[in-house]
C-alpha cells in the first residue's frame, strides 16, 4: 500500500459516515468490496453512470473514490486526471485509491492519487488505507 502526502486524514461528509464510490468494471469484485466496506462500518457504492462519472462524482460527492486503473470504458487514470484539474475546488479534494492488478504506484500516486493498492490486495491493507483517507 502506499499512500500521497494528497491523502486528507478524517475527512468526512455531513452524516459522519465515509461514503465510498468504487469504480470498477469487474461487478463481482466492486460488490465483494462493498460488502467488505460494510462489514467495516463504511458505506460504499458502485458508480452507476459509467457515460459521465465526473458529474456522478460531483453529484453524491463521496468522502473517498475507490478506483481500478483498467476500466473498459475509460482509463483509470485519465479519469483521476479529470477530477485533479476540475474547476470545482471540492471535486479537486476528493481523494481518490487506485488499484490495479500492475504495479503502477508511480504514475497513479503522480496523477494525484491519495493511495495505490496492487491487486490482490487483503483486507488489511485495504482497511488500513481507508482509515488513514477517511479517518475514524
């Protein structure tokens, strides 16, 4: 796991819960992630607006984006990239962990990434990563 200096420790939204947007093509992995999310205590929820997710991200403006670097209908990366130059300031701080299957902590944690989880990756890992973003 690593993590950026970009990570903002205990940012939370107005309910006091860290709502997780997860962005991943592979279903049965994003709600196998879900269901860890909310064995956690958190809430987590897949991106339904796979044409425009930078407005669906604007919309339910989520505490933490949880996102796979290869996705079929866009780039990972690309869509960091997006969220990073935004105009709304809000969008911009929304910190984003990017996984992958490569190892691509580099390029993911360059583009502005808050951390960088290579796949697999066990539930330590992933809790640890989510507390030092989230908080609580």
């Amino acid at each position: 796991m690593r993590l950026s200096a970009m990570a903002q420790p205990g940012r939370r939204n107005r309910s006091n819960v860290c709502q997780i947007l997860v962005i991943d093509d592979d279903h049965a992995g994003a709600q196998l992630l879900i269901h860890l999310l909310k064995f956690a205590g958190r809430t987590g929820y897949m991106l339904e607006n796979w044409q425009d997710p930078v407005t669906e991200i604007g919309q339910k403006r989520p505490d933490l984006v949880i996102m796979d670097v290869r996705l079929r209908v866009c780039d990972g990366l690309d869509l960091l990239r997006q969220l990073r130059t935004h105009p709304d300031a809000a969008i911009r701080g929304i910190p984003v962990l990017m996984t992958s299957a490569e190892n691509v902590s580099v390029q993911c944690l360059g583009a502005g990434a808050a951390g960088f989880l290579e796949k697999p990756f066990d539930t330590e890992s992933l809790f640890r990563a989510i507390q030092e973003i989230c908080g609580g």
